[in-house]
C-alpha cells in the first residue's frame, strides 16, 4: 500500500495502467504536501519578524549602551547588531526556513505538473493510445483524423 507524504520521489510517480487511482490520490497529495507548504510559510514569516524584533531591540541596547568606549554612530550600531550572536542566530533560523520553503514551493508546482500528467495519459487512454489492439503510436492520430473527416461528410 502507497504511503502519502513519506517520500516525495515516490508521491510523484504515475502508475499509467492505474489511472482512476492516481487520480483519487492527487487531491490527497496536494493536501498533505500543501499543509506542509502552507506550515513553513507561516514559519518564514515569524522568523522574519522575530528577526526584525531581535534587530531593533539590539539597535536599542548598542544605542543606549555603548561598548568599549566605542561611539555609537549609526554605522557602529549596525556593525554591532550584524555581528551579535543572537542576531545571527535568528538570521540562520531563517534562511534554514527559507530553504524547506523554497523546496516546498517546488514540490507545489511538481504536483501540477503531475496532475496535468495524469491528464494526459487520461486523455490518451480515451483515444485508444494504449489500446493493445493496434500497432503503432499514430493509432490516435489515426483515430482522430478519421473522427474529422467523417463530420466533414
């Protein structure tokens, strides 16, 4: 039995003789990957904001508190808060996140292009291009033309 949402590299896969199957699954894997897509967006944009709020309480702190004698200008201030290991820390965080979002809006997109997949083939069995019958891979050209030239009589 096919497991959703364990390895996106088998989720992906069409099986071709089991299309009425592939096709009840697409809505349940565009569920299961989209929740997780939807989770690290929302992750993405508390980092970025625990981010913007770690930064401008360390703008604060260097401002009202200077180090070593140094004087805070803005330029010292923005030097101090880059380097400061919670500031970096909350950076990382982010970009991490960033990452699994930038995967995950990929994986949207190959599940798109999967469910357009299944259509095609959908749209290939109905024109017989599987058929076992015929020989050749015109046989739905075939059939297609002979449609047209018999509503043209």
């Amino acid at each position: 039995m096919r497991t959703i949402g364990e390895d996106f590299s088998q989720d992906i896969k069409v099986n071709r003789f089991k299309l009425d199957e592939e096709n009840e699954i697409s809505g349940e894997l565009r569920n299961t990957w989209g929740e997780r897509h939807a989770d690290i967006l929302t992750e993405v944009d508390k980092l970025d904001s625990a981010v913007d709020l770690i930064k401008a309480k360390k703008t604060l702190f260097y401002t009202n508190n200077p180090i070593d004698n140094i004087k805070p200008t803005v330029e010292n201030v923005k030097a101090m808060v880059i380097v400061d290991p919670e500031v970096q820390d909350a950076q990382d965080k982010y970009i991490q996140a960033c990452a699994k979002k930038y995967v995950l809006d990929e994986v949207m997109k190959d599940l798109d292009h999967r469910k357009s997949g299944v259509d095609n083939l959908v749209e290939l069995y109905t024109r017989k291009y599987y058929d076992t019958k015929q020989t050749g891979g015109d046989y739905a050209a075939d059939e297609m033309n002979d449609s047209l030239n018999r509503r043209s009589e």
